[in-house]
C-alpha cells in the first residue's frame, strides 16, 4: 500500500500515473460493464459497444454470460475477478449478464449479425452452434496440462467424435440432488434412497398433506429430473454410439413408474410448474422433496425459514438401473468465429478455470469445475470446503462432492451430448412423453414408440446437417 | 326523487355496465400493489390472507428500494420514455403525409398501398430479429438506444398510416376544397386546416404509437446487450428473475410505475380527443 | 406580382395529384421497404434452406421444411391454438369493448376513474402483465385458487371445465392443465386487448358528426332503432380496423404464451410464434423455424384483406 501512495506522490497535478490509470480504467470498466449497479451512467449510451473508450487499455474483451442464481458470485465477478484480470492482461473486459432463458435468442442474433460478445456462455452443450464457433482443442489441452483431465460429463458434453473437436470449453457444472424434508419424512418413517422408496412414501406423504414434487412440464427442471430417472431406470435416449435406444423395456419401466408416481404421490400442480415453481413448492413448507441444485436450500437459508435445517441433501435415489443424475445446468463457453480476440479470450478461459477455486467458493458451491482438479486437490478438497459450511446439519453441503464425483452425467448418456440430444432437450420431449402417460393419454408402451419415431427424424436431421 | 335517487337513476346504468369490466380489468393492478408491498416470508405463506396485508398495513417497502437502488431501473424508465417519444415523433411525420395521401389522392392503387403497408404486420418480429440484427451490427448501432429508434417506426408507422387515414377520410374533403379557394395551395391547406382539426386522431396515434414502443420485447433484447441501455420491458424480467428466483413483489413494482403514470396520461388525452369531436368544426 | 414562371410550375407541381400523393406517401413506404421488406425476403429465403444456429445461408432444401413440419402433432395444434386463441379472444372483445364504448360515451360521475381502471392493462408492457398473471395463475400460490377453496366453490370450477381428480386439495391448474392452459391464454389477451379496442371503438362512434345525429332526430329515429340503423353502419369501418388489429396483435404476439405456459403442458399449448421461436432459435432449426413462422402470414393476410374489403365496402360516405 505504501509503494502505491508514494506513486500517487509522485504524479504532478493532473497527470496520472500508470497504475492508476489502470485502476482507474478497470473501475471504470467494471462500473459501466456491470448489470445491477445503481445510477451507474447517467448519460444516455448511443455510442454502441465503445462506451469507456478503452483510451488505458490495450485490448478489449466481451462475454455474455447468463445471471447468477447467487447475486453476490455475480458481484464479485464483475467488480472483483474480471477487474483484476483485466489488469494483468491488459484489456478492459465487458461482461453483461441476461437471463438464462434468453441466451439462445441473443446467440442467434449475434450470429446473423456477424458482431457482438466475443466469448458466449451457454447453459447447456451448445452443439447446435458449432458451425458458428471455433473448435477450443487448444484451450483444453492447455488446461489439461496443468489439471490433469476433465470430468466425465465435461467431455461429452463439450467434444464432438464426428469431427474429433471441442466445440465449447466445459468451464462449469451444477449437480442436482434431491433436496427434501428430513422431519417429514420421518414422520412417514421413510427416507429417499431409492425410487421405490420414494414410490411408497410418496402416498403417505400426500395424505399427510406435503407431497413430493416432480415437475412434468415445459421447463429446465422438469427436462432434467426425468432425463435422471430415466437413467436410473437404465432407460436411455441413445447408446454410446449415438443411435437411437429409446424404446426399450427400461423406458416402459420409467414411464409405468411416472405413472404410479403420478396417481400415488403427485398432485396436478407439477403440470404447470416454470423453473421457479418447485423452489416455491418448497419454500412453501407443503413440498417433501424435489430434484434441484441447492438453490432450494440457499433460499430458504437466506429467508431464515424455519424447516431450512430440516432440508437435507442426498444424491438421486436409486432405481433398477442404479444411480444417476444429471448437471442441473452446464457452463459451457464458445467462441465465435467473428471474434476479433479469440486468443484473448481463451486465455481468459484457461485462467479463469485454473483459478476456480474462487469461483466455487463465492458462487456457494453452485458452480462445480469442469476439470476434475479444477478446484486443485480435485474431490477431497471440494470436500472439505463444502462440509466447512456453517448451515445445520452440519456438513449437509459435503455430500455434494459425492454427487459431482459419482452421480452427474450429461444429456445423451453414454453418448455425447450432442445437436439431436440438444432438440430433444430444449423442446420438452421428455417431460412431455413422461406427462402424457402419467395422465393415461397414451399408454408407456405406444409413447415410447412415437418417442422413437420422432427422435430417429430429429437425429437424422442433424446427421443431414454434419453436425452429429 | 331526492338528489341521490335522482344522481343513482342517472349513472346507475353506466356503473352497472361498466363497473364489472372495470373491476376484471384492474384486479391484477390491486393485486401488484398488495405483492409489491409483502414481505416475502409472507408471500410465500400459504396459511396467510392473500388479498391485503397481515398486520393491516404495507409490510415493507424493501421491494421498492430494491428496485431502485439495486438495479438499473432508473435508466430503464428513461430509455424507454426517451425512445417512446422520439419513435412517435418520426412515426407522426412519416405516417401522417402518407395518410392522408392514401386517404384523399389516390385512386385504386392508393388502397392496394394501403393493404399493402398494412400487410407488413403480419410479418412477426421473432423471424425479422435475424436478418436485422446484421443490419443494426453493420450501421454500428449495436447495444445503442438509435438501433431501437430506427426499427420501431417500421411497426408504428403502419398501424399509424391506417389510423390516421381513417380519421382524414371523416374530415369532409369541403373543407380543404374551401381553404385552397381562399388562395392555400395544397400543403398549405394541409398544415393550417387539416392537421389542427385531426388533432384528436392525431392523439390517438400518439397514444397508441408509444405503447407499441413500451410493450415491444423482441428487438429490445437482442440489439441491446448491457444492462444501463436496456428497455423496461426486457430489463425488469431478465434482471429480476435469477434463474429460479423470482423476485416477484420487485416486478409487481416495477409494472405498476410506469403502468399507472401512463394510463393516466392515456386517460387524459382520449378526454382531449372526445372534447376534439364533439367541439370543433362538426356544428 | 406574379410568381416568376418557373417557381410557378414548381408550385404547380405539388398542386398535381399525381405527384403529390407519391411524394407524400414515399418516405413511409421507402422506411418500411427497407426495415421490413429486405428483412422479410430474406426470412422467406432461410425458410427454404436448413440454416441453423443464427446463420443467415444454408443449404437449400426446397419445400422440405414446409412439409416435414406438417408431419409435427405438435405444429398442427399450434396451428390450431393460433386460430382457437385469436378467434375466441377477438369475438369477447368485440363484445365487450362495443358495450363499453357505448356505455362511456356520455358524461357520468365517477367516468374518468373507471376509465382509467380499464385503460390500465394497454398501459402495462404485456411482458410484464404477462408476469402478473404468471403468479395469479401460480400452480401452488394462485389467488384464484385460494378463492375457489375458501368459498368452497371449487367442485363448481371443476366441473364447468370438466377436470379430473380436481379437489379442494388438487385445485384446477391453471397453467397446468390441458383446457385450462388454453382458458387463462385466452383471458390474457382478451384483458389486454379490451381496452385498445374500446378507445377504438369511442374514436368511431365520437367521429359521428352531429349532423348524422340531428338527421337521425329529424326521422324520428331513436334509441334502439337509431342505434341498429344509423349508429351501427357508421360505426362498422373503424370497428373492422380495431377488430382487424386486434387479430393480428393476438396471432402474433408470442409473449403472452411464452411468459404463461412456454408451450406447455406437455407442448399442447403452443402457438404458430412459440413453436416457430422454440424449433428456430432455442433449439437452433432456423430453417424450420422460418418455415412455421411463414404458415401464419397467407391466412392473416386473408384474413386481413378480407376484412378491409369489407370495410372499405361498409362505408358510408
């Protein structure tokens, strides 16, 4: 601090020293570029991208990326980390922030317009994109260099076996646990560990006035609590070479399952639900239990609600076809092809991912590392982060690292999750196969085969388009 | 009858009919307000009274300072008033001309004009978004308030045209044709009879031009990508819903103040615009 | 002094018919060729090609798109929810906003305030109302549930809309159900139309000149006959252009639908905007995504021309 103060020292009136130039230009950066900061300008922005006119700074870098659950990872992002790299690389960097929902329909524009951020985030595997992004080998292979290999779900959610290329970098994942009421489901003397115990407790539950929920709707929890159970049912979309599986006995199984699920334990709500609704079913109090990150638990925690010490985290419970779940949301970065900074922003990329230690933490352990030792000391040391949390039980939070480690698989497992998977996923056809046999529309059999039938067309669709 | 049987007799009637439609149209308003002012452990309580507060008073305004202190609502409220009023300025300009064109000098091809220009509606923004995207990127407009500028009168400027033909059509040609025997040439007549005496047409379309503008979504989130540009209607839901938190009594808020202010201003001028008819050149 | 020749037939120019009206017109009709029709062309091109992701070039692919979304149940109801919602809509508005605007015309005390009540849902940005009446309709906190279950009328709701399983403890879905889904879309846009089409409606009967009414007088016409013979006729162009508009801010509107329900449940609620914005741009099919959007315009245009001809027809000069 006192180097810094002699520097200020020494600058004569009106002239400004170098470093304060730079921390100067990176507040100002961060100030102008950050979403949610109070009465930031005041002046109208018609200029267009250029807003601080980077006089300081060499380069300039933009991301888009979607808004944190956790506002405050969010904040520190903004106006901690991406300042303080900016520093270090010379470069102002612009991050702005939109809802996760509208991430596809920003793409696409900046697509057809051929100019706009230069790295962009996704959600969920962009594999529909890739003729618009560079293919990231470089940037992986730099990573796992220093890291060692990635997490099983990162890989085949980010690489392409048909052109042998990464087509994202895999920066971050979320597990999905099922979250739900110790003290109520004591009453009932049950507890979640497999589906069929889920299956039995669901009814007594529900009379009790708390049912579980299972969203069957047109939503991203509903697409990934069915894709998981389905995979503990042993049912698959695809095979590990990319076929189409989906009729099978074991999707039969899953689909009677929803069914009885449904009529035992579900009540009419799950139809209707929006990625807010089984949060809500919670907070509540009248929900039991629900598959979802622990934004269901981070929550009630904030709100001081009175069961939130009663609201344990397991993994996904078991079925005939063992245990499995998916990444509730996975973070996955392009480059597009128009960038004008693409070896800036993979560096951005590799640093930002060697240091994710500091991203775990402040996002609250939400954000998982793509990279097995993303977090250095991998699993034992996300371990004992997680168990460090102070919230009661005591520990509650350690049992994430087991689900990361053992229970998270992508869209499309054993296969990659790739532009047909992707379809499949983003139009709902999941739930909506899973709702219209729970309400006796067609029967497990005949979806299953009308399943079939219309992921075959999409597959080869995107088979037409040499993209899977 | 005494005065209040007498004052019953008179807007009994119009309360009857158009009390109900008042009351199903304003109840989700009264609903924001109650949400915008509970505390959100109420909110979310099942067992409490819905319809009005328990404890009988507003629970907390943190809903409101939020808004305001926490986002970049302020900014959002000034994009959208400030691209409001100058779209509705360059619709009026271009609209009203090619109105009264259409209404008063052209033949057949003028109404196969009129179809025409209309037709462009049923083009939806959600398939146009792409190929203008490029257009706003390659005039450098990107992530700028001017791109909005220069796209909305493409869908205010037709409906204008329609509205405003139809008024002038009601303005009987005599008037015109009295004027430009006084020695006005054509414009002139234009601009000192015509245009004053659609002056309540005119306020309709400025009425209807800005809620365009205020209700638009699409374009408004892909060409504006930072936070402090951003419009009302695309700020308040991407940035008050974080992934599956949804700050429900801070968009109540932010729907009821610019929704209240507007429909008074609406109310005014459709007063004006009643007035405009009833007095005027019709005696 | 006279104008000097050639000022005069400057002058003279604009005096001309024939050049006026195109001067006057152009500069609208140059903005919207270019913002529209460019754009427009463009659109009808990716729909003949399997474009994906945001690129604006792809293969061509001819009618493929056209007749394979055909094949799609799910493009089939959209196509039919666009026609149930727009048409079931319009005709309550119709209704309603005919009976309000009469109803508003004349002076009465307390008039000004439930004007404003009903001029409030246009002045709110329909995403925003949209959100509004996400948490009315909330699958675990709706109000209108609350109410059902507390005047205990719920049975009564249940069996109107005819619902399974449907209890005080399995209250309607309003979001979540099938029918449902469909009645609270539609309650949308007819709540957020109802006050556009009523100001409407006001312009029409106020821009009677007196004169018509004087006359009316004079025959002998009044009251309900008036109304039938005089008021009414007068009345059917502009009623036809709110009508018209009406239709079309409901058939293209992709919000309301979006924000509610994202197509759901089970992908039957969708429209021709939502299935055209979930096929071409969430999942990246941009070709079919054009393709499904394009379907919508020949029967709006229809429609609409339809409609100005009967209007253009109805008038009285």
């Amino acid at each position: 601090m006192a180097e810094e103060h002699d520097e200020i020292q020494q600058t004569t009136k009106g002239e400004l020293s170098r470093r304060e130039l730079l921390k100067r230009a990176g507040l100002g950066a961060a100030v102008l570029g950050v979403s949610g900061s109070a009465g930031a300008s005041k002046a109208f922005a018609f200029a267009g991208p250029h807003r601080y006119t980077g006089r300081y700074l060499k380069n300039e870098l933009k991301i888009m990326q979607w808004v944190h659950f956790v506002p405050d990872y969010d904040k520190w992002l903004d106006s901690t980390y991406i300042v303080q790299w900016g520093q270090k690389n010379d470069t102002q960097v612009i991050m702005d922030h939109v809802n996760n929902t509208e991430l596809p329909a920003r793409a696409a524009a900046e697509i057809a317009a051929q100019s706009g951020h230069d790295l962009f985030q996704f959600l969920s595997p962009p594999s529909a994109y890739q003729n618009q992004t560079i293919p990231l080998d470089d940037a992986v292979q730099e990573v796992t260099k220093k890291r060692g290999k990635m997490t099983g779900v990162a890989y085949r959610s980010t690489y392409n076996p048909r052109t042998k290329h990464y087509f994202g970098f895999p920066d971050n994942y979320v597990p999905d646990p099922v979250v739900w009421r110790h003290d109520l489901w004591n009453d009932v003397g049950e507890s979640p560990a497999t589906w069929d115990h889920v299956l039995k407790a669901s009814s007594k539950l529900k009379n009790g006035g708390h049912p579980i929920g299972i969203g069957m709707s047109n939503e991203l929890d509903s697409n990934m609590a069915n894709f998981a159970i389905m995979l503990c049912f042993g049912s698959q979309i695809q095979n590990a070479d990319g076929q189409i599986v989906i009729n099978s006995k074991q999707t039969r199984d899953y689909l009677n399952f929803m069914k009885s699920l449904y009529q035992q334990g579900l009540t009419n709500e799950i139809f209707g639900w929006n990625p807010a609704s089984n949060n809500q079913f919670l907070i509540s109090g009248k929900g039991s239990m629900i598959l979802n990150a622990v934004s269901a638990t981070r929550t009630p925690e904030d709100l001081k609600l009175p069961f939130s010490d009663d609201l344990w985290i397991w993994p996904i419970p078991k079925g005939p076809g063992g245990r499995m779940g998916l990444e509730h949301v996975m973070g996955v970065y392009v480059i597009w092809k128009f960038s004008k900074q693409k070896q800036l922003a993979k560096k951005f990329l590799i640093d930002q991912q060697l240091a994710y230690r500091d991203h775990f933490v402040q996002s609250k352990f939400y954000n998982f590392p793509g990279w097995l030792n993303g977090v250095p000391g991998g699993f034992k040391t996300i371990r004992k982060l997680t168990a460090a949390d102070q919230h009661k039980p005591k520990g509650k939070y350690s049992i994430l690292s087991t689900i990361a480690e053992r229970y998270t698989t992508n869209a499309g497992h054993p296969g990659f999750s790739n532009a047909a998977i992707g379809e499949i996923f983003d139009t709902f056809l999941i739930p909506q196969m899973a709702a219209e046999v729970a309400q006796g529309k067609l029967s497990a059999a005949d979806a299953a085969k009308q399943a079939d039938k219309q992921f075959k067309t999409i597959l080869k669709k995107w088979k037409d388009r040499k993209l899977v | 009858m005494n005065a209040f049987a007498h004052g019953l007799k008179r807007n009994g009637p119009a309360w009857l009919i158009v009390g109900p439609f008042a009351i199903v149209l304003a109840f989700p308003f009264y609903w924001m307000v109650i949400t915008a002012f509970k505390e959100t452990t109420n909110l979310y309580d099942l067992t409490k009274f819905p319809f009005w507060w328990s404890g009988g008073l507003p629970q907390t305004t943190a809903n409101v300072s939020d808004l305001f202190h926490h986002t970049d609502y302020v900014k959002w409220l000034e994009n959208t008033a400030f691209v409001g009023v100058v779209v509705v300025a360059i619709t009026l300009v271009l609209a009203m001309p090619a109105g009264y064109a259409l209404a008063r000098l052209s033949g057949r091809w003028g109404q196969g004009m009129g179809v025409g220009i209309f037709l462009t509606y049923l083009v939806p923004p959600t398939l146009l978004f792409l190929p203008l995207s490029r257009v706003v990127s390659t005039l450098h407009l990107h992530d700028s308030l001017w791109s909005l500028v220069l796209v909305y009168p493409s869908f205010t400027v037709p409906f204008a045209t329609w509205l405003l033909m139809g008024f002038f059509k009601t303005i009987p040609q005599e008037l015109e044709d009295a004027a430009m025997m006084d020695g006005c040439s054509r414009i002139k007549a234009l601009t000192r009879v015509v245009f004053p005496i659609s002056l309540p047409g005119i306020l309709t379309v400025v009425i209807f031009s800005f809620s365009l503008v205020v209700n638009e979504f699409v374009y408004a989130i892909t060409f504006i990508s930072s936070s402090s540009n951003r419009m009302l209607s695309v700020g308040v839901p991407t940035e008050l819903i974080r992934g599956d938190l949804v700050l429900w009594g801070a968009i109540m808020a932010a729907t009821l103040i610019p929704a209240i202010p507007l429909a008074l201003l609406y109310n005014a001028f459709l007063n004006r615009f009643i007035a405009g008819f009833t007095g005027g050149a019709f005696r | 002094m006279p104008k000097p020749r050639r000022a005069r037939r400057f002058a003279d120019l604009f005096e001309q018919r024939r050049f006026l009206a195109p001067a006057l017109i152009a500069p609208a009709v140059l903005f919207i060729a270019l913002l529209v029709g460019g754009p427009f062309v463009l659109a009808i091109y990716l729909s003949f090609t399997d474009a994906t992701a945001g690129s604006l070039t792809g293969h061509w692919v001819g009618l493929h798109n056209f007749i394979a979304e055909w094949d799609n149940q799910i493009f089939r109801r959209a196509l039919w929810n666009t026609f149930l919602f727009t048409v079931v809509s319009q005709v309550i508005v119709l209704f309603a906003a005919g009976i309000l605007a009469h109803a508003l015309i004349r002076p009465f005390r307390g008039k000004w305030f439930l004007r404003f009540l009903i001029l409030l849902p246009w002045a709110a940005p329909i995403s925003l109302g949209a959100i509004g009446w996400l948490w009315i309709f909330d699958s675990l906190y709706s109000v209108v549930n609350w109410t059902l279950v507390h005047t205990h009328t719920v049975g009564a709701a249940c069996a109107v809309f005819r619902i399974d399983g449907c209890s005080a403890l399995n209250p309607p879905q309003w979001l979540g159900n099938a029918t449902l889904a469909k009645v609270s879309i539609i309650t949308v846009h007819t709540w957020r139309i109802i006050p556009f089409a009523t100001v409407i409606f006001l312009a029409g009967i106020a821009s009677i000149p007196n004169e018509v009414h004087d006359a009316a007088a004079v025959d002998g016409a009044t009251g309900l006959r008036k109304f039938w013979y005089v008021s009414l006729p007068l009345q059917i162009p502009i009623a036809t252009v709110a009508l018209l508009f009406g239709i079309v801010f409901t058939a293209t509107d992709m919000t309301v639908t979006y924000v509610l329900t994202h197509g759901g449940p089970f992908n039957s609620s969708h429209v021709i905007t939502t299935w055209a914005f979930n096929t071409g741009i969430e999942s990246g099919s941009l070709g079919e995504g054009a393709a499904v959007s394009l379907y919508l315009l020949p029967v709006l245009a229809f429609v609409a021309v339809g409609m100005l001809v009967f209007a253009r027809r109805a008038e009285v000069t």
